[in-house]
C-alpha cells in the first residue's frame, strides 16, 4: 500500500514537473537571457554587468556575487535545507543537501526530480542515494544549455519547490565554474 501511494506521488510530481517545465518553456522563449561567452563581465562595487551603465542601472536589480557550492555547483537556495545541484563529467547530476555553513550532509527523505531537455522530448530524470549525495538514475541530455525544471519536496508533508533554471555547461569567462553554478553575479 505504500509503495502504491508513493508510485502515484512520484508519477502526480513527474506529471506537475512536466507542466511547469513545459508552460516554464513555452512562455520564457522570449525573455530567455542569453549569456555571450566573449563578454566580460564587470564585478565592479556598483553591480553593474555586460557594459551597463548609470543610466540604466536602476532598471535591473543589482547582481551580487554568490556563493559557490562545496563541490563547485549551483545552489538551490528557494528549498530548506538548501541543496547543491552538480552536473559530472558522466553528466549525471548529484545534489548534496547543505546545512546552514554550507557543508554536505546525510540526506533525509527528500523526494526530488527533474525533468528538462528538448520539449517535445523532455527527459525525466529520478534521484537515488549513493553514499551522502543524490545521484541522477541518468545523464542530462546532450547539450550545452539544457532548461530544467528540479522538484523538490524537502519531506513528505512539505510543500514542493520548482526551482526552474538552463543548465548551461558552458566554461564563464571569468571565474572557474561552469555558467550554471557561476558565481560572478550575472543572470545565469
């Protein structure tokens, strides 16, 4: 019985990922940023990046610097306990739940997924454990910028976060971490 229930949790959550990253997609095409690799970018006191100016300084929010994950990924910081989302060589992705000095800890019962990729072939992908991390049960598909769509639900009761974001592999020009973990403070 509850691996039934937990079966129908797991497939209404790939349903709900699949909608959101399909309407995410859909209406984000054209406010999609795009990231020229050649472009430097300014991490100046003022926050000003790609060659703003005053004079629009105001329009945009200020980007500040972020903090790189303990093994060199994104943090998810819209879930509690925060969560490094890393993409390895294999291209699978390994999330470590962080504490509040963001240092890897045991993970709980979390219950995650993904689902991202091309949208008229999105690729789901579930966690396992392995060891202190959750690892993907497969790689991320083949592509230098792939949007995903991460569901996380920190606990079975817990509400469930969408954390919507391109997993762009891409090498930044400025600092040692791929575009999507990038800790410069540009949109990313």
């Amino acid at each position: 019985m509850k691996t039934s229930i937990r079966n129908n949790r797991i497939f209404l959550f790939a349903i709900l990922a699949a909608s959101a990253y399909l309407f995410t997609v859909g209406c984000s095409n054209s406010e999609t940023h795009s990231h020229d690799q050649s472009a430097q970018h300014d991490n100046s006191p003022s926050g000003h990046t790609h060659g703003e100016t005053d004079d629009n300084a105001g329009e945009k929010d200020d980007q500040e610097k972020k903090d790189a994950g303990p093994n060199g990924g994104r943090i998810i910081t819209s879930a509690d306990p925060h969560i490094e989302f890393l993409v390895t060589e294999e291209r699978h992705i390994q999330l470590t739940i962080l504490d509040s000095d963001s240092q890897g800890i045991a993970h709980g019962n979390q219950i995650i997924s993904l689902i991202g990729g091309d949208r008229s072939s999105p690729t789901q992908i579930a966690f396992s454990p392995k060891g202190n991390v959750l690892l993907s049960d497969k790689p991320l598909p083949v592509a230098t910028d792939v949007p995903v769509v991460l569901q996380i639900q920190t606990s079975p009761t817990a509400e469930i976060v969408l954390e919507k974001f391109n997993v762009n592999l891409g090498e930044c020009s400025s600092c040692e971490y791929q575009e999507y973990a990038c800790v410069c403070g540009h949109d990313n």
